[in-house]
C-alpha cells in the first residue's frame, strides 16, 4: 500500500518513518500529479501559512478534490489547519475538508507546548501526545466525531474518511495512531474495489 | 500530567521548521512582509548583521518592545537573539515568551569561555557552529536546533559551504568509525562521547541543522539544502537587497524547490539588486564573528 506525505515543509520525514515501520511504501508528494495511485495522504505538522502558499501545481486543490470523494487524509497540527472548514480570525481556509472550527497555537506560545498522555477513542487510553504551539478543535459540526479531549478542548477529530489531530503523533515511537489511518485507508481501498 | 519545556517539545518545533526559511527582521513590518513571503519563522534583532559589521559598536538583544510588536504582528514562531554567554538576555526574552532563543555569534559575546546553560530554560534555543564538536558541545550544553555559523552579514556563502561540507563529513566519519575508536574522535573533535553516540543511533545529527551566514539568492539558498541542510536562516540577504518582499518570496520558493533549477531560474529573474557582498578576504581577522 502506498501513502503520501504532503512534502512542501515540516516534520515530514518522521511521518515517512513511521510508515515505513508499519511496512507502508511512504511517498513524498509536492505536485498534484504526485497524488494518483495512493491510498491515502498525510499532511503533516509545519507552518501551515508557508504549506498553503507553497503548495504550487494546486496540490491543495487536487487534495480538496480527492477528499469530496472519500480519499484518507490525516492532518496534524499545521495539517488540521489546511483541513480545517473555518479558522479564528480568518475570513478564508485551505482545503475544507472537515467540518470544524480551528484557532490557530490556541495551546499558547512555544514556552507552554507541551508533552501528555491522551484517551484516544478507539485507539488508546494513554497515548503520548506531544503539542507544539498547537491548534484546537473549537467547534465540530454534524457528522464529525471527537476522539480526544485535552482538558476540555477537542484535539482529535473524523469526519468520515478525514482524521485530524492537533498533536504529532510523528515525533513519538507509537504507531497506533498512524496504524488507525492504515486501516481508514485499508477500508477505503475495499470499498473501492467492490464498486 | 502536563509537560512542558520537555527536550521532545523544544527540538520539536524546529523539526516542524524543516524545509523552512527564517529571516531576520528588525521591526513588525517586516515580519509581516516574511510572513506574507512564506517564512517559516523569524529572527528579531536590533541591527542586521551587514549593518552591525558596517557600524561596529556592541551588538545587543533587541528592545523588548520592538520585539513585543513582533509577537503581536505574526502567528509564525518568533525567535530572537540573545549574546553567546548572556544568561539574563535570554532570561528576559523567556520572560518575553519569544518561541526560540539564538545565542549568536552575530552579537557581541557578553561571556569569554562560556555559553549558556540551556538546560535550565524552557524556551528552546538554536546555536552556531562551524564544525560537529562545536555542534555537539552545543547540543551537550542543551541547544535543541544548530545552524552553521557561515559568516554573517557578508552576502558571501563561502563560510556557510565550508561549516556544511565540514559538518556532514564528519557526521560520515563518526557514522563509519568502529566503535572503539569513538572515544578518541570525540576527544579529537571536542565533541562529547554521548552526543557522538546519539548520531550513530540517529544516523545523523540528533537536532536539526539549518544553514546560515552569507546566504543572499535564491540559488544559495537551494545549494545549501542541496549540500544537506534541513532549512535557511537569511539575515541581511532579504531586507538588505533592492526589493526585500520579491527576494524573500523567491528564496523561500527556491529553498522548498531546491531540486528543480527551473524554478530556481524562474524565481530569481528580475529581483533586482542582491545585498554587495564582502569577500572574506578582506574581513580583518578580529571582525571575523564565526570564531565567536
């Protein structure tokens, strides 16, 4: 199976090497045409203000496409922004894949990121989150299921076939997470061969 | 449980700045500008370095309110910079809660022998070097981000080569070597034994290495991630040159693009004048600031 890694800035080699672990073909992806052939996409942590204005080729645009029609994307931290329907203190988003509301480093500046052990739902009970200057989950609307909380704010998020988090699964040595986006995609590779 | 200033939290954020471009500024405006450019993260100082070098004096931190509007006039991290030795500096810029401190050779070091015990921060700082037991010191004193000194406010990419070329050779070196001859590299490099061992368990620097010191187009900036570097520090090269808010968009375009000259080519047409550069040569000995 192979899965793409949205490869225009950030912490997209730790994202290759979990995939790699799991026995996935990762691959880097900086052009829509880079897109076809997979079986899911990862839009990884970094400066979402830098990703969306590099993302040349209208790769955000095909990634758009793709998601209206069901394709896996996982988004974290930068990555949920660019899915993100609305974002605080700004009239327009990226992608708009997902229906919720982000703010933007709504964890505070750098000095207050920070490591804990997270209840995932359907995934783990303790699993190691780490925020960097993260965003929140302010609002979700219909269809969309929370599958963490960090006191009190949603910080993980599905809305069918797209998974937020706004920490980095990436930068720890647990897969679980990563694994449960395989397994998104594995439905979804089904689902497509029997229609 | 909730923690922070964690080693995995401050060398995370410059893991998500990779394939980045940082760059200095002096005032809110032109971190709008940096931002607008696509930077990735800038660098607040009182003075850039070409003018530092031009005006001499003692270079300091910046004043806390210039750099509170820079807080305010962005969402992309802030760093800024602190003397190599200057404890208090980067204490008020923690109490500033600037997102990374640069204990920098561009300013005047406040301390002869020693740097700044980073540990006991919980604001990240990123640091120079120009070889790996200089890196590795660094990381050992606590640095969670290393950038290669090059020569700073030159316009000249020269010095920036050489630390990277040098650094990624002895990477290799400490890579291949077995592993009873470890202790005497560490001992030849000024490197301590731990942090040669975490390369070997990486297989490469256990931080991120960003290239900085000289870098002024497009083409040296993408050589630089050619070279290896996982992304740029541009100092003088963006608000020093003809048109700052065109170069900034095309270094930042040239860095995410560096395998592909065509858009090398196509982003530095018409960007009129580059910042003069200096040759090393003609730097007096004591105005080199990459031995600070």
């Amino acid at each position: 199976m192979r899965i793409g890694v949205l490869a225009v800035q950030g912490a997209v080699r730790e994202h290759l090497n979990i995939l790699s672990q799991l026995g996935i073909d990762g691959r880097r992806v900086k052009k829509a045409e880079q897109l076809s052939g997979l079986s899911g996409l990862i839009l990884p942590g970094g400066e979402s203000t830098a990703i969306s204005l590099l993302s040349r080729g209208c790769v955000l645009a095909k990634v758009g496409e793709l998601a209206s029609k069901g394709f896996p994307i996982f988004g974290t931290c930068a990555g949920m922004i660019l899915l993100a329907n609305e974002i605080e203190g700004q009239e327009d988003a990226y992608v708009r894949a997902i229906d919720i509301a982000v703010a933007r480093n709504a964890s505070g500046r750098q000095v207050d990121s920070f490591e804990t052990m997270l209840c995932v739902k359907g995934v783990a009970d303790d699993f190691p989150a780490v925020f960097i200057r993260a965003p929140y989950i302010t609002r979700v609307g219909n269809g969309v299921t929370v599958l963490a909380k960090h006191e009190g704010a949603a910080v993980m998020a599905r809305q069918g076939n797209v998974l937020v988090a706004s920490f980095h699964p990436e930068l720890t040595r647990d897969m679980r997470i990563h694994r449960y986006f395989v397994e998104m995609a594995r439905e979804h590779e089904k689902k497509e061969a029997i229609l | 449980m909730v923690e922070k200033g964690t080693y995995r939290v401050k060398s995370g954020l410059a893991e998500m700045l990779k394939g980045g471009v940082i760059m200095d500024v002096t005032t809110a405006d032109q971190a709008i500008i940096a931002e607008r450019a696509g930077a990735v993260a800038v660098m607040s100082l009182e003075r850039v370095p070409a003018d530092i070098r031009a005006q001499g004096g003692v270079a300091r931190m910046a004043d806390p309110g210039r750099i509170k509007e820079i807080l305010a006039a962005v969402s992309i991290p802030v760093m800024a910079k602190a003397r190599i030795g200057h404890f208090v500096e980067a204490q008020v810029l923690e109490a500033l809660e600037v997102d990374y401190i640069d204990e920098s050779e561009v300013l005047t070091p406040a301390d002869p022998q020693h740097h700044i015990d980073k540990w006991t921060f919980a604001v990240p700082f990123v640091c120079g070097a120009r070889n790996l037991g200089e890196a590795c010191r660094r990381i050992a004193e606590g640095a969670a981000m290393i950038r290669t000194k090059g020569e700073p406010g030159t316009g000249n990419v020269v010095e920036a080569v050489r630390h990277m070329r040098l650094m990624n050779k002895q990477i290799r070196l400490v890579l291949s070597a077995p592993p009873g001859e470890l202790m005497s590299m560490a001992k030849e490099m000024g490197a301590p034994y731990q942090v040669l061992l975490a390369i070997r368990e990486k297989g490469r620097l256990p931080v991120v290495n960003f290239a900085a010191g000289g870098i002024a187009t497009p083409s040296d900036a993408a050589m630089m991630m050619q070279l290896g570097c996982d992304g740029i520090f541009v100092g003088s090269g963006v608000f020093k040159s003809g048109d700052p808010e065109k170069r900034a968009r095309a270094i930042v375009e040239a860095t995410t693009h560096y395998k592909e000259p065509g858009i090398v080519a196509s982003v530095s047409e018409g960007l009129g004048e580059a910042m003069v550069g200096i040759s090393i040569d003609e730097i007096p000995p004591h105005e080199m600031m990459q031995v600070r």
